[in-house]
C-alpha cells in the first residue's frame, strides 16, 4: 500500500462524490475479493481501501436525488468500487444519509458497517426482542460494542464473551455477564434466544448448542456448520440503509449509542495502520480532509 495520486472520480447515474472528511476501515478486507475486482470479477487494480465515511457532497450525479451540494452525509461505499481512504470518492447516494451539524466526521466515520452489522444482526435476522437473552462474542468489539448497546436499549439480557483485556470495556457497555474466553468456558454462558457472532471457527461451532429452542445463531464470519438444535443459523453481510443510518446518527447525537473510536490517523499514516500486527482497541480512523 502506498499514498499516491488517483483520478477525480466519476458520478454515475444516481451517484454523488463526496469529499472525505473521514474514514474508517475493517481490518481484514484486503482479504475480501471485493476489494481488487469489479461487480463483474474483473481486476480493477490499483484500489483504493475503505467502505465507511464521513464527509460533504460535492457533486451530483444525473438523476440523484435526496442529497444536496454542500450536505454532510455518512455511509457505506460498494464493496467493488473505489473506496473512502482518498480525498474525493464516488458513492450510491441511496447508501448515504444525512449527518447532524453537531455530530463529529470522526466518530460518524466509526458507524456505518458496525452500526448497521450490529442492527442488521440483532434485529432483522436474530428477531430479538424485549426480555429475551442475546449472547454477543467480542463484545467490546467495533460491532460487538455496539450490539450490545442496542440490545441493551430493546431491554434485552445481555451476555457478553472476550478476551480478559475487554472484561472492563465490555461491562462498561452494559452486557450483563462476561464469559472469559482465556480462562472460562464458553459453555459456562448458558442459553440465548440469540446468539451474535463475530468470530467463527471452533467458537461459531460450540455457540450452536446455546441457542434456546426457537432461537437464532447469527454469524458476519461464515455459514454456521452447526446447526441449532430446535432453532434457525443465519449468515449475513451488511447491506446499506439509509434510514437505519439515520437512526443511528440520532442514537449517537442524544447519547444512547457511543460507538468505540481508537486511533486516529492521517491519510499519509493509512499504510501502518493496515500493517500486521497494529492492532488497538476500538475503530481505527483515517482523518482524510479538514473542514
């Protein structure tokens, strides 16, 4: 990865070219085939990195409407486009909502795949609802942290898993009970109508026995191999929805949703950040433009 010059983006049909204030970025998705090819499987080569932003419509593209020129938006770029680690990008303005003047382009950066994950996770796939029990690994994690807050909001039961370093944070957030995944069994959380996971692997597997007669296993990692015994497993990848971001940005403007923002980098400093090894807690943020 290198900091380099790239053409000015096009506005197709419908979109609109934003500005970049800030951006975030999930570690691992220079390892998704999205990032190096086109909706066709066709390389698209050299890329530019990053799905989230916060920024400032620049431009119009023939036919757009629901934005303007001059409005502060945040959301999720395509997953087989130029993404938003560069000062100007292109983005369906469908994926786009608008961004309150009072809310900071650095932590609005921090919500679009967590928040919507973590919603999309819980509520459209898991169906959790008041009173039941939500069992959310790596909970003190960009997505995990955020689920359980909105679990917590719905009047949820929350039992959180992690590493011991995350027991505070975790707590902090408000998860009920925390399963040690270094020192304690997993088994030792007993059952949940939903089960939230972000792991995969050996831990996806055991968390099917966890899920309540009539529940969910939801997974953002891989298809479950393991079926519940009485219940559904569902994988998912996030989609945009510019209502639910909106819903969002009012959760985070009144308080309610705090999401957890880590280090805070230049564009100049975004190569490192993707380095093996650079691993801190919370969002890691690329600050790409100033007002």
């Amino acid at each position: 990865m290198s900091l380099t010059d790239m053409p000015y983006p096009h506005a197709a049909e419908n979109d609109v070219i934003v500005r970049v204030r800030a951006a975030g970025f999930t570690r691992g998705e220079l390892d998704w085939p999205a990032t190096w090819t086109d909706r066709a499987g066709r390389d698209r080569t050299p890329s530019v990195p990053g799905h989230e932003l916060s920024g400032v419509v620049v431009e119009l593209g023939y036919g757009t409407t629901g934005l303007s020129v001059g409005q502060r938006v945040f959301g999720l770029a395509d997953w087989t486009r130029n993404g938003t680690l560069a000062e100007y990008t292109a983005v369906e303005a469908r994926n786009l909502a608008p961004l309150p003047a009072d809310i900071d382009h650095t932590l609005a950066a921090a919500l679009p795949i967590s928040g919507l994950t973590a919603w999309q996770g819980l509520f459209d796939h898991g169906r959790l609802t008041t009173g039941q029990t939500v069992l959310i690994h790596g909970a003190a994690g960009g997505v995990g942290s955020i689920a359980v807050q909105l679990a917590r909001e719905v009047g949820a039961r929350v039992i959180g898993t992690g590493r011991s370093a995350a027991r505070d944070r975790a707590l902090a957030l408000g998860v009920d009970t925390f399963i040690d995944l270094q020192t304690q069994k997993l088994e030792d959380a007993g059952q949940a109508d939903v089960v939230f996971d972000v792991i995969g692997g050996d831990i996806l597997d055991r968390s099917a026995a966890l899920v309540r007669p009539g529940g969910t296993l939801v997974s953002i990692v891989m298809p479950p191999k393991v079926q519940p015994k009485d219940g559904r497993a569902v994988f998912f990848v996030v989609e945009p929805d510019r209502a639910r971001l909106a819903e969002l940005a009012a959760r985070l403007r009144d308080g309610r949703l705090k999401p957890v923002v880590g280090t805070v980098r230049t564009l100049a400093e975004a190569p490192a950040a993707f380095a093996p090894g650079q691993r801190s807690p919370g969002k890691t943020i690329i600050r790409v433009t100033e007002d």
